[in-house]
C-alpha cells in the first residue's frame, strides 16, 4: 500500500506537551510525501490541565500562515484546534469558535470532572487513582456520558479518539471491551450523525497499551452501520518523528468497516478523498 497521503491530527510546539516546531513537520510532511496535514495543537480551558493558557492563538496563526507561505506549494497546511470538552465550559468553548477562523475543531473528552473527583483520561497516573476504586464499568461510564454531551452540541467538526479510555485503562482492567459500553458508544455515535459530527480513526493508540487504534474497529463498523459517513485519519503525533504514524492501518481500518473515502476539513468543510487517496482529489481540497 502507498504510504497515506493526509494526517489530521498533529500537536506542534504550540501545544505543551509536543516538541517540534510548525516549519519542522511541514518539511517532514513534504519528507514523507504528505498532501495535507492539519495541525489540532491543544485547547484546554481548565485551570487543572496543564495546558491550561498555553495555546496562544495569534503566535499560532502566525506560524502557520509563515509556513503556508513557505510550504504552500508543496502542502496544504489546515489550521486545526483540539478542544478539550468540558460540558461545564461550553460558553467559552464557542467564544473562542467564533473568533479565530479554524479549518478544522476536533472535539475530545480528556477531563472526567466531578470536582475534586476528576480524572485526566489522557494520563497514567490519574486512570491508576481511579481504577483502584471503581470497576471498569464505574471509571468509563462518565467518560461516554461526557462524549456524548460533546457530539450533541455540534460544535466540533469531529469526535477524536472516541474510546480513548482504553489507553491506560486497559493496564488496569484489560483489554477493551466494546460490547460492555454499546448502548452508550450507540448514542455517542447517534448524536455524532444528528449533529453531522465526524468520527476520527486516531492511530495513536496502536503505541500504547491499547495497542488498537482508536476506536475499535467493531465502533467503526456500528457508525456505518448506524448511517454514518464521514471519517477523518490522523496519528495524534506529538513529534515530527511520529507524523503519519499507522495511517496505513487507519486506512485499512476505513476500508474494512465499509467506507471509500475518508474526509479532510478545510474551512470547517470535509472534502472528501476516495481511498486509496489519490493527488487529484487532494487537489481539489483548497479549492
Ligand atoms: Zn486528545
Ligand atoms: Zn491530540
């Protein structure tokens, strides 16, 4: 298989966990033979997050208006953000939609709050705390009920890695298991089609303990089944060296729940690509 051609979820500098600068993984992409990537740095709004206040918006669309001159003719270069859902913070969430002009908003669910009680998902230590007093059905039947909340408000472009409570969660009770949460996943995913919310296959947790992308397949498959259509790829890299990352695997992923092409958003718009994506329907991306 040729190597995949978009990645729609990378962190750059701008984001406090990531290292590696917005011109860097433009020339890595361009390495790689890319046609689109989009960057999704962090937006998180809880004074908890240890990216709270990080991202700063106009150093952020500086940079990547510096690299779309620097790059532009060999990549098309999406200004994405990656908002860290907080149903308590919903207001905020769309004040900062509506001031800065993002190509592409994925949604996520890292906080499971319940004040003092709350969880970073995204963290080993904080899911180690919560799993030694809650089953397994306790710790991620508030991570679903939130995500849920996320696809019903139809602010986000895209749900990003929608069973993401399997990544350290599986060190503590096993490997995911689906079947456990259907009714739950079901009404994610129903709200995500009501609210023309894409689902992203994230590639990220195939190097983890998950060890799968995320979601599950078996989650794909119930989206199409369930009447949806549009997925995005993207390899959550936080590093350069990790720009791409599995997007073969996403691919295949793709295919084997029934879909034939996959979505990259410019403008807040999904173009769509036929897989295996070819340079004339990417071309058309920026038009
Ligand atoms: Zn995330
Ligand atoms: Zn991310």
């Amino acid at each position: 298989m040729p190597f995949p051609l978009v990645d729609s979820h990378i962190h750059s500098v701008h984001s406090c966990d990531a290292r590696s600068t917005v011109d860097e993984i433009c020339q890595k992409a361009i390495d790689l033979g890319l046609a689109y990537i989009c960057f999704t740095d962090h937006l998180d709004l809880d004074p908890r997050d240890e990216g709270y206040n990080y991202f700063d918006p106009e150093s952020y669309f500086r940079d990547i208006e510096t690299a779309r001159e620097r790059f532009g003719d060999q990549l098309l270069i999406g200004a994405g953000i990656e908002v860290c859902y907080q149903s308590s913070r919903e207001e905020e969430i769309v004040t900062w939609l509506d001031r800065w002009p993002f190509d592409f908003v994925l949604g996520s669910v890292h906080i499971v709050d319940h004040g003092n009680d709350w969880v970073m998902v995204p963290d080993r230590r904080s899911m180690a705390a919560w799993s030694r007093t809650r089953t397994m059905r306790e710790a991620y039947l508030p991570y679903f009920e939130e995500l849920q909340r996320a696809a019903d408000t139809g602010l986000f472009d895209a749900i990003a890695h929608l069973d993401l409570v399997k990544r350290y969660g599986a060190l503590f009770y096993g490997p995911f298991d689906a079947a456990a949460f259907a009714e739950e996943i079901d009404a994610v995913l129903e709200a995500a089609i009501a609210t023309g919310t894409a689902i992203e296959v994230n590639t990220s947790g195939l190097f983890n303990p998950a060890h799968e992308p995320f979601p599950q397949l078996g989650i794909l498959r119930r989206y199409r089944e369930l009447g949806g259509r549009v997925i995005t790829i993207g390899s959550d890299s936080h590093d350069y060296g990790q720009l791409g990352r599995g997007l073969d695997v996403a691919m295949e992923y793709a295919r084997a729940a029934g879909f034939d092409e996959i979505a990259c958003f410019w403008k807040r718009q999904p173009q769509f690509c036929p897989l295996p994506m070819g340079e004339t329907a990417l071309s058309e991306v920026a038009s």
